[in-house]
C-alpha cells in the first residue's frame, strides 16, 4: 500500500512562467529515461522480487521516491505553463517573442491538459511499458537499473545547460543529486552480487551448454582495425573464465540457407518462379 | 556502406518444424532485447559517435554482427514455420496436439508473414525503435549495451531450457556463447572508460552545480528497515567523493504545492469550484 | 453500408491560409478526443450491439454524423495549409514571421502528405485505436461517450479561444454546438438506462458476491483530511444501497507477501542471493 | 511524496498456479482500463489541479489506493505463474492439459519477466499513456473517472466469471466492492460539481458563440427511425436550456469542397491530370 | 456527409460460432491491411485530394465500400464469439476442445469487448494510423492503394483456405472477389495516369536536378551475381529514359566521416577518450 | 552476415548547420518511408524468401544498399546539429533567429541523442515495424516496395525543394537518383512476374472460388457520377478475365443483421432493455 504526504521532496518553483522550457522538460517526466520509468520499473522489479528481503526492500524505497519526482516535475512543468499564450498565425505575427513560444511549446499544454504536465516526453511521444525492464535477474535487472539513471542524469545536465532560470535549476540540482546518490546505489547492489557470483548473466546456465570456443572472441566484421587495440580484444576475460581473441577474419560457421518451398495454402509465389523443392532440414 | 556474405554465421536448422516454438523464439529476434535491438542500437550509437576511432570501430563491429544474429533468427523461424498447420476450431477438435498447435502459434506467421519470421516479439508487439539507446555519451551507452547483452542472454537461456530440438539448442549454445563474449566485451569497454573518468555519469558536469547535501543520502521510504543493510547504506561510496547515509526518515525539503488558478481561456472550472487566487511563482 | 454525399454538413473555409493553425487543429480531427475516435468509437459500438434496435440505430446515426466531422475538419485543415512555406534555418532567418510559422508547423503537412490533412494529433502522434471503447454494456458506454464529448467540447473551445479567423471561428461554432447536443443526447440515454437498473455497472453482478464491507468506504490514503468533507463521505450513497463513510486510516486487509522462488530453468538469482525457501499458496 | 508499507490492501493469493488464468488477469493490472490506468489517471488529474483542496485530496486518496491495486495484481500474478510449465511442440503433445496451458500462457511470462508480472494486457500490449486523461476541467474528468471504474468492475466481473480459483474469486470480490465505491464516489463528486455549473463541459464558454441553432437537433442519419423513440430526440434537453428535436432528414449546411491545386513545390499531381485553378478561400 | 442503410452488403453468417477463427479473422479487419486500414486510406486520399472530380469521386466511392466491409466483419466477429467459453486451467483442463479454443481465442473477445469485434488484427495489436497512405499524388498513392489490396486479398485467401465453416467461406469469397476488383481497377487507374507522365514519381522533378549518372545502376552489394540475371540488370529502364547497367563492384562515392566533436554543453564523453578536434564541414 | 566499409557511399557533409533541417530530415531516415523502412523491408523479404536465388539475391543487394542510406543520413543529421542551440524562453528572446530555431528544432536531438541521428521521423515518432511489409508473396511484396520508393522518393524531392544548403542539395539529388533506379527496378521485377502469371495477387488461388459475379464491378457509394468516367468503369478488365461494368445503385446483397444476446457471464445488458431473443445463424 501507498500512502501519499503533501509536501514535495524539493521545491519545484520557477521564476518565471515559460511554456517553452515546459516542453523540454517533458523529457524527464515521460520520456524514455523519465520518472514515470524509473518509478515503474524500481516497483515492478520488488512487486516481482523472488529474491531476499534487503533487494526488495531497495527496490520499494527508491519506487516510492521516484514517484516523488514524478510529482516534482508535474508541478514544475504547470508552473511553468502559468498563463501561456494561445493563438495562431495573426498571434504569432504580433511579437517575435510571442511567436517564438507559440511556435514552440507543446500545443497539447494548452489544448489537451489545460496548462498541465502530461505523461509524454519532449516531443509529445505518450510514455509506454515498452520502457521499463524487469526480467527476475536481479544482476540484469540493476544492471538496467544503473544504465536508467546514467541516462537520466545525462538528460537531466542537459536540460541545466539549457535553461537560465533560478528555480528550475534549483529543482535540477537536486535531480541530478540524486541521479549521483542512485548511480552509487546501483554500482554497490552490483558489486554485491557479483561479489557472489559469475559477472556473466545469468550466472547459472552451465558454461559447457554454450558454444564455448566462441565465448571470448571479438569478430572483425568492419573495415579497419582500430577496435583490435581495445582491451575486449585482448587479455584475460573480465569474467576471468577466458582469453579475449581478435578475429580479423570473422568465420561464417553456417552454410547459404536454402528455405523450402510453402505448401500451397500459403499462395506465396508460383512454382514457376520458385526454384526446385529442396530435401531440407536434414541434420 | 554494408556488403552481404550468403553463409550464416551459423546454423540455423531446427530437426522439425514447430510453429509453437516459432512464435517463442521471435522474442529474442523482434522483442525488446531481440537482435534488432542490439543491431540497430549499436548501428545508431557508431554513426552518431564523435569518440576516438576506437570506439566507434567496435560499434560497427558489434553492430555488423548482430546483424548476422537476426538472419540466424528469421532462417531459423521460417524453418520453424515449415509446413504449418492452419484451422479453425473444427480443424482444432480432430487432433489434440494440432489443436494445441493452432492454439499457440502465432497468427500473423500463417496470415500476415506467409511462414516467414516477423520484425515482432513472442506476442505479436511489432519492433519498435522505443527499444533502443543511443546518447552520445559512451559510458551511459556501454552501460544500456551491458544491460542489452545481459537481458538477451537471459532471455535466449529461458528459450534453450524451454526447447527439446536438437537443431534449435545447437544455435542457441552459439547466441548464448556471444552473449557471454559481448557482455564481456562491454564489461571491458566500460573498465577502460571508467579508469579515465569518475564513474558517476556524466562526470563532466561539475558537482558543485548538484545539491550535494543529498549526494550520498539513501532515503527509507518504505516499511522495514532491511535496506539498511545493503553496501549502498554505509561505507565510502563507490565514485569515492563521498559516504553513504542511510536515512530512516526521509525528509521533504519542499512545501505542499498550490498551483495557480488557470487562465479564463482554459476553461477549467467554475471559481465557485476553485479555491481562491493565491499569489504565488514568488521566489 | 455507407452513402457519401458530397456537401459538407458545416461549411470549412478559413479566412486565410495558416499552417500554424494547421497543426494545432489537428487534436480535433486525430488526437484522443478527436473526430476518428468518436466516429469509431460510435459505429463499433453499434455494430457489436447486442440490444434493442433503437440504441443501436442512435449509435448508427451519431457515428454518421461523426464521419462528416471528419471530412469538414480534413477540407479545412487542408485549405489552412494552402501555400504552406516550406524552407530552413536560411529562409526562417529572413522573415521572423515565415520563421515562426516554419517553427511551429508540423513539417509532415508539407513532406507527408503534401498539403494535406493527417489521421494525427497536434504534435504529430497517429490515431490509434487504443483510444476508443466498445464494451457492449451500455451503460459503461454511454458514459464512455458523454465523456467523450465532454473533454471534445472543451478542447473545441480551446482551440476557439486560440484563433483570430472568423472562417475557423464559424465552424467551430458549429461543431461546439454540436457538442452541446451530443452530451445532452448521452445524458439521456443514460438516464433512460439508469431508470431501468441500478446505477452501477454492471447491474446484472449480483452484489451478495462482492465483498459488500468495503462497497461504500472512502479510504484517506493522503495527508490531510479535506477530501472528508465531499459528498462521497457521507450519507446515502448514489446508488441507494448502502452509507458512505469516509475511513480516516485506511486498514490494510493483507499480509506482506512473500513469493515463492523461482524454478530453476528460469535463471532468476543465486540460491545465496535469494532468501530461504517459503512454504506459501496455503490458504 | 510517498510512503510505502509491505501489507497488501486485501489478500492476493490463489488457491494454486495458473499461467494460463495469469494471462487474462493482466487485462485489469495493465489494460486500458488496467490498474495502473486509474492510478496514473488520478494522481495526473491531481497534480495537475488548480482547483480546490477537497478535489485534490480525493485525487491524491482514490491514486494512493490504486497504486496499492497494482501491487495487489502483481502479486496475485506473479503467484498465479508459479511452476509454468516451459516448453515447445514436443512437451504440449505429451500432455493435452499441459499443451492447453503453453498455447494458452503469455510466453512472456516465461521468457521475459521470469515469473513475473507485466505493464500489459490479456494479450500482451504494453501499458501506454493514450490511456490516461487528465484535461484541467474537473467535470469532464470526473466523467472519465466514472467511465474507468464502469469499464473497470465490468472486466473484473467477467473475469469473475471466468474463474474456478476461490483465492482469486476472493481477490476479485474486493476489487469489485471497490469500484462499486469508487463508481458511487465519482457519482457524488459528478452530483456536486453539476449542482454549480451547467452540465455541458465547458459551462464557461458563452453559448450565444456557438451555433445555437443546432445545439439541440438530432440528426438521423442511418435508415430507419428507431432512435426517434428516445429521450433524446424529444422534450426539455438534459441542460435545461432547449428543446430537444428529431430532424429526420438531416441537412447539409456547407457546400460541395473543391480544394486549390497544390504549390509545384509539392509535386502533388501533373497538371494535365488536375482540373482547373479555382479561386476559393473567399468568405 | 455519409448515410448509413441498415442492409449488410454481404451476408456474414458463420454456420457455427468459433471464437478461435473469430481472432484469426480480426485481421482482416483490424490489421495493417484490414479494412479499417483500406477505408481510412481511400477517405483521407479523397478529402485531402486537389485533383479533379473523377479521382476524388473514385476514392470516395471506394472509401464507402471499404466502410460496408468493416461492417460486414465486425458484424461476423460478433456471431462467431456468440457463447464463447470463459474459463481458466480447470475448465481447459475437461475438455481438450474447450481448452484448445479457450488457450487459442482472443481475451479481449470476453474481457473487453464483450464478444464483440475489435479494432484490433489477429494477436490484438490495436489499428493504427501507421498504417496509411496518403501523399496527395495520385500516382504514389496509387501504387499504395493496388499494394493494399495485393496483401488484403492474399490475407483472406490465406483465411479461406484455415476455414471449414460455409458462412465464413461464402463471405470471403464476396471480399475476394471485390478484391479481384479493386485490383484492377487500380490498375487501370494506375495505367491512365501513366500514360500522362513519366512512370517514376514524383513525375516534375526535373530529372538534370538528380546525380543522373547513377539513376539507372544496379549495385551488387552481396555475395552471389544471381541478380545479374534480372530485367532490371539489363537492356532499356522502364521509364524509356535510361539503360540499366550492372554494376559488379559497387563503388563508394564518399569518405568516411568523421564527426566533430561535441559542444561542452552536451557532456557527451571526456576529451581524453575522444580523438583531436577535426576540422571539418568545409566544402 | 554482413561487412561494413567505412566510406560513406555519397557524401554527407551539409555546408552549414542547421538544426531545424536536421529535424525535417528526420522523416527520411525514420519515418514510414525513410530508409529504416526500405532497409529492413527488403531485407526481411529476402531472409523470409522461399523463392529462385535471383530474387533473393535482389532483395539482398538492395536491402545492404539501403543500410548504407541509413548510415549517410545519420552522418548528414549530426552533422546539422553541429553546436545547435539550447535554451528557454529568455535565450529565444534575444534573438529571433535563435529563437525560431529553438521553436523549430526537435528537443531530443539536445537532451536525448547529444546532437546525433534518432531513428524517428519528422515529429519525434519512433520508428516501428508497423511501417514494413513482408508476405512471401512476390508479386505483391514488390508492388509494396514500388510504392515504397514512389513515397520516398516524393518526400525526398519535397525536402530538396525546402533547403538552400548546397551540402544537403547534393546528397539528396543523389538519393533521388536511386529512388529513380530503384522505382525502375521494381518495375522490371513486376513486369518479369506479372509476364507469368495473372495480375491478381494471389495469382494461385482458383477464381471459380470467389463470388465472380462481383468481381469486376463498379459501386457508385457517392453522389455524382464522375467516377463513371474512368478506365475503371469500362472495358476489358485488365487482368484479361472480365468486363468493367460501372453499377450506379450499389445493391445490397445483405440483410439487416440482428446479433443474438450476450450470455448472462458477460454482463452486458439488462433484458428489459434488450429486444427480445432471435433465433439465428441458421444459414
């Protein structure tokens, strides 16, 4: 259960209206690195924990934050929306400045959410699942985790760069604080685990099930060699089970696949068309 | 520019067809961490990289090579397909193992695709470009390939432990050994990188601009104090410019929010509805 | 089966030509609340209709009506786009005016669909049928509808109060009108239906089977006690059948779950990451 | 801000697996009308609120507890998928129960949440914002609130209906009795707000700019006169302010469209194919 | 304005419900080429079309029929689903037939619509605008429109051929059959166009403005000549304006790029990793 | 497989940049036509091609060419976003160049990508595989592709016609140039099938099946009569098997349907409300 306490975590107060920075700052609230996606992601990853009680318990602490950064930036983007213009061409055509804005904020600020945050990104892209991640793997799982929040800190420095307003990087300070605290999180619940198992995910399936001759060679399979001189390409692996290998020549195990003609009910092509029938799927 | 070599990679032959498993195995060509994933985002992340020409060697590398995953993956499924039986519910009642057949294939591989693989994942969801990550920063992008590798594996092994064909856990054990080789690979990349640089992405934004009161702070928002254990609560933490603090009760550093009554021109609600105007914005 | 007539059932001229306007019209014609989605949504719902002939043939003939919408928005959003500039930074930078409508147009309006309307909102997202809500209760639907036409008339209006052209204005006032009659007609055939059986959907369920102790609590789960004071709180409830009370800390009916661990094909975490084997599912 | 406690609101335990039933009770966690519909839903409509504290405040409750809904669902899922079985054509012929159950299953489930619960629905589409409204005028959005809980307890019974599991019976029974509430809730509030205002969303726009003449018409459009014999083609209109009537021939106001030839700079069609330039756009 | 008369164009009565082909039939309705797709196409060609009268008369003639068939599917959906079973494991579980159309069918058929169509294809992914063509040149949408009813007429030929039900086949064999018809008659649209311009679109580009000497190569950019052997590999271009040469090696005509660094501004990766600053950009 | 070269196959270097091009720029590389479409179109034909080697030899060469229009517009995107501004409001302000380009450049391209190419079209939507096509029918997948670069090569044109960049002038009249020759290619691919077999996809499936009554006639569905005049209303069909024949009154071959009630689980409507219970589906 939830329960929900009025204040905000950090103030969320700009200076002054501007519906154009609201747009941009969509971003970080329903775009693909956004709150909504690090709140859902965290919760259903402890809503589907199997795992012992300490990672589930992480995983709840920092959904239920992340969902207070959910409203921070709500409240921030309607302040900002605070008395936007409307209007069309003769609008625009009044004040260069006026026409700036009109020309590029969203206009679902003003015709959908009625000077409101909407959960959509800087474009206006509505937030999907297809974001989040939450396979079981807990060392998969953090691994998403930590990419989440490199992500989003990056966009979150972005947008401090490309605003000049007092309050607003006031609020992204503290973001991007946080964004710090969450990268540090993530990097020690990995260190954790892998501490106990193979770095390789999963750290269960029997290494001599995989094509292992294969396992720690890096395939050349562009011009140039300048990838050679990376350490992927050369040492002991970093799961220190191999030998890193550069392959200048990639090999081509397989043979040319030939596909069997469909049967008739398919109406793929006429047989005239088609090759000869192929004796196929012979091992 | 991209030339095309006949041979696959490797083979991609299942011992009989079954349109069942067919529809499983599109998850790890069109699903969110299928090959068209990987492909695209590593194509994505060498064309837009501004690094050293190492880097963006291994990218188009990488990128080349899963290409050659999702032919595997489409021969392989179109095999699968071979052959297919179609029907409705009459054709379903004759034959238990048909009916279950019918029942759990994919639709569209009769319908849509005439027998052929899909750009879709196991339950039909077409490939969308949602999936992929391309920032422009290096270690936030080897962090999402790491995560993209660690998924994909986990998700092939998922597929081999649900498989008794011979022929489909022969390519599988190659894709499994690849992965190994690419989450390696990342791990690698991601080691270089981190040597040269502080670990909290972007560490080029100087940590004076964030709150860093709250840098290293791990809030309790949740019931029980079982993450109070983890590495993350205590210790020096890991970027090694601060010490982890748990704190039992997280606190709210911002007001309870009142926002603006909206504009006449929103047509929101009545004032009789609203509360009353409060002078506000003020810093 | 359907008969075109070639009058328009409103006229649609603007006054003059403004691509800007263009693509906020849009909202109306693709975006959420827009004409396609009415339009659908009325006609599959009466196509599905399993109920007497005369809320079916009001389905038939409100989903008509929305079909004229369609085409009166599309000619207009067409004849706003007349001479649309077309142009980059270079031409933007001649004339800020040109600069602004280039700014602010949908720039698939002139690479698209050359001049012509799009099945999209304002900024750009397709028409997709994940807006539209066909259940085959009626009840649940007509509510459906009145909403519809409720958040379409307020965006009519938004999009009246943003515009200058008296061309523009006239049809909006047309469809706004239009409105006004379809959330009247909605309201009463509501209150024909709701006449007939209990207000709650569905009526047929029948109530001894849901856990009747709970059916007219209101649960504060936020900090502050205002919502208390609403209708909802207190007294008899809408549909006649119980009291409203209002439940100052809302219990918690469950335990804290406990999940089982997962099997091991699944690959989920290492037995000494995971916590001990629960015995659960016992009831 | 938000807290998190570990007891579920209501029990969420089956009285034994069920991958197959799994499946269809994503619909009601993350479906259109899903729990983490109403939630998002809710909590936007709240934070986006610049009405009175008693609006918000039952914003903020009813979001609380739905989250705490999404919980209840994950959980019963992820319990529901315990043990599923795994497998291709060769495991479902041996057994036509265990054939039904991977035919019938979310393969997802097994390969790609690993036992756990998804942001999707009954057949695998992920959760999406297009979902969600939350416009600013609280009348319009409280009628999509209605519509929600209508939508929302008519899923919830027919999956009632659909199972033989007295743990999920159980489940579903408060989930049923809640929306009972939260239907009676949205009613009162609805109640409320129309006791103020005129009931046509927006009650602020002046109706003499509108098209008054046509504000209370209704157009038949389709063969047939049976929707004559409603409440909505005749009598006092549902506002108060007209007399409802039925135009049996609906008229068109608007002439034939003939639109301009399109700029060259379009390419649109040759002229020799176009018919000739018209002059238009004059009022 | 459109009118709708109450007779089906085609009969759609299935001699016997089945839920099973019901989901494999929405298709045809709601897929990429259903006729929600055809319809939608043909209007938004028409309404958008600045041609002359007898094309944009054309598409609305179609446009209407295409609505007729949304109709007559929705309204076959709807019988098919008459009495479908509702169940979980243990009703599966008595009966293979049962369990086999039970883990085959749509969910959504029972949870959501309520034995209704959908506007969704055959694994319920919900229609999308993405889905449409409509350029404003006749010629391109043409050849959109005859490739539209290519893959739906194969669609339902692929449909004919899964069922065994009478009332199916005879209504597939109407659509067939118009589809027999549309063909040909974009065909012959398509060739009365052609015959007024150059085959390539868009026909007023001046040719001298395209890299002309790589208008009419062939690239062999794969292992294998095989497509040497092609008529376009060979002898006049279909347009009469060129010679098709093969061209064995295909050259490359640019550098390889080398991006500039990114601003500071953007974080993207420490100078440390990047390469030397490059001139560039200069012509 | 697939072997990358590092020369760009044009060049790809604008005279200047130009973020608000880069973003109209966008609707090639990812939009429903853009070479993300055609590269994996193509190439999932071949991969799925049950056909001769000279069409999937074809389908391969194209297929690589395309990917390497991918990495060209990729090149020619990040290169337009060189150093493009960021900011707000106030930024926009001091310069109404500035200004419009802030308005008029795509967000994403500052925050999310750090001045490189998304895989998105014009607006910001993502490419998705909604957008390609691959039946295992030749005839009618080439028909696909033929309008596929009829499509794009008339959004090509339309950006050519919207930029004054010498740079970018001359990469497209490249692209141009191949969407020349590859128009013709498809074309010649046609002609080659459509010499053996009918013209009506699918060509395999007996015609005495279809309702041939219906298969070559006209419906007028709209007002006035000038579709009449078309090829399409007159004369020899042009698949050689039947004459146009123009219908003025399109019959109904249907009935009014009338769908049976719901079962009582699916809870739909009162009976009162109903009609009452009509014996059907008896053929």
């Amino acid at each position: 259960m939830f329960y929900h306490m009025k204040e905000l975590q950090y103030e969320a107060k700009p200076s002054r209206p501007d519906p154009f920075f609201a747009k941009q700052l969509q971003e970080i609230l329903g775009g693909q690195f956004g709150e909504i996606s690090v709140a859902l992601q965290y919760l259903f990853q402890g809503w589907n924990s199997r795992a012992n009680a300490k990672y589930r318990d992480l995983l709840m602490d920092v959904g239920a934050e992340e969902l207070a950064h959910i409203e921070m930036l709500a409240t921030m983007i309607a302040r900002l929306l605070d008395d936007a213009p409307v209007g069309d061409k003769e609008v625009a055509a009044q004040d260069p400045v006026v026409g700036a804005i009109l020309g590029g904020m969203n206009p679902q600020h003003a015709i959908v959410s009625g000077l409101g945050a909407m959960p959509a990104d800087s474009v206006g892209n509505r937030w999907t699942a297809d974001y989040i991640i939450a396979s079981g793997n807990l060392l998969a799982d953090f691994r998403a985790n930590l990419n989440a929040e490199s992500q989003g800190r990056l966009q979150a420095v972005r947008l401090y760069e490309s605003t000049t307003d007092p309050g607003v990087k006031d609020m992204l300070s503290f973001l991007i604080a946080r964004d710090t605290m969450h990268q540090n999180m993530w990097l020690a619940a990995i260190a954790e685990i892998e501490a106990q198992e193979n770095i390789v995910v999963p750290s269960t399936f029997p290494r001599k099930l995989e094509k292992q001759q294969v396992s720690y060679d890096f395939y050349n399979l562009s011009q140039g060699e300048e990838s050679s001189t990376g350490r992927w390409a050369q040492g002991r692996s970093m799961d220190g089970l191999g030998e890193f290998k550069y392959v200048s020549r990639a090999p081509a195990y397989g043979n040319s696949p030939v596909l069997n003609p469909a049967p008739e009910y398919v109406h793929d092509t006429l047989p005239s068309i088609r090759g000869p029938h192929i004796e196929m799927n012979k091992h």
